[in-house]
C-alpha cells in the first residue's frame, strides 16, 4: 500500500471514530501532500513516489521538532505536549531512521571515497552524503558527525 494511500484511510478512520486531533493533523498532511503534487506537475498528472512523500513528512516532523524546542524553552509544556503527539503520529510513517553508528559508518565510507581530510571538503562530503541518505537519516545527524569525522 502506498503511503499517501496509507494516511488517506487512516483519515478516513481517525473521522469515522471521531478522533478530532488525529483527524485535524491527517488532514494537515493531505493538503501539504497534494500541494507538493501541484508544485510538482508540469504538464500532466503527477503523482507523487513514497519518497516524495516521505520528504512531505520529514518536514513536517521538523518543524514539529522545532516547535517542540521553542514551546519546552518558553515554559509552554501544554503546546509542547500536542506537537509531541503529533510528531509520534507523523513517525508512524516516516521510513526507519538510521542510528549515529549506521552514519557514522556511511560517513567514514564516504569521507574515504573522496580523500576528504580537513573541514574545507565538509561541503563536498555533505552533497554526496545527502543526496544518498536522503529519507534515511536527518540532516542535522549528517551534518554534526561529518564535523566531527572531519575534524579528527
């Protein structure tokens, strides 16, 4: 089952049984999706792939994250709570995440391939490593081990 397939009747069954936070965040992501799907059409039907989808999603959970941060920073844990809520929701779909150890070891391999060795090929090192764990792993992790590789 696709994933957009996947949260469309997860919708369907979050209104059925009138769970109304559910029901609102599900819809949320419906209409982000089928704006990425209008941004996205050229000429024809566009359809989005699971991995499109997925980007869709790993935003969402980041601005959620975020939000998370800045509601815990200005003594909001009642706001903070809900958007926790919706981040376990929105990881419900997103692909299983690699660990730091799964990136490190991607890092190494890569850092290796490009006979990287100071912090002015972190760039370099970084545009080859997003576009391969792209959906895998967040951006932030990527970025703070590659420093840390980089900098031994």
């Amino acid at each position: 089952m696709s994933l957009k397939k996947q949260i469309l009747d997860d919708l369907k069954a979050a209104m059925k049984s009138k769970r109304n936070e559910e029901t609102m965040l599900l819809r949320s992501l419906k209409a982000k999706i089928l704006e990425k799907e209008i941004s996205e059409r050229k000429g024809g039907e566009s359809t989005l792939s699971d991995e499109q989808i997925a980007e869709v999603l790993m935003k969402a959970a980041k601005q959620r994250k975020e939000s998370i941060e800045q509601f815990e920073q200005g003594d909001r844990p009642d706001l903070a709570e809900k958007e926790k809520k919706e981040l376990a929701l929105i990881e419900k779909y997103l692909p299983e995440m690699m660990d730091d150890d799964q990136i490190r070891a991607e890092v190494v391999k890569q850092i290796e391939q490009m006979g990287a060795s100071s912090m002015a090929d972190m760039g370099k090192v970084m545009g080859a490593l997003m576009g391969k764990l792209k959906g895998k792993a967040e951006g932030a992790a990527i970025s703070r081990i590659v420093k840390k590789e980089l900098s031994k």
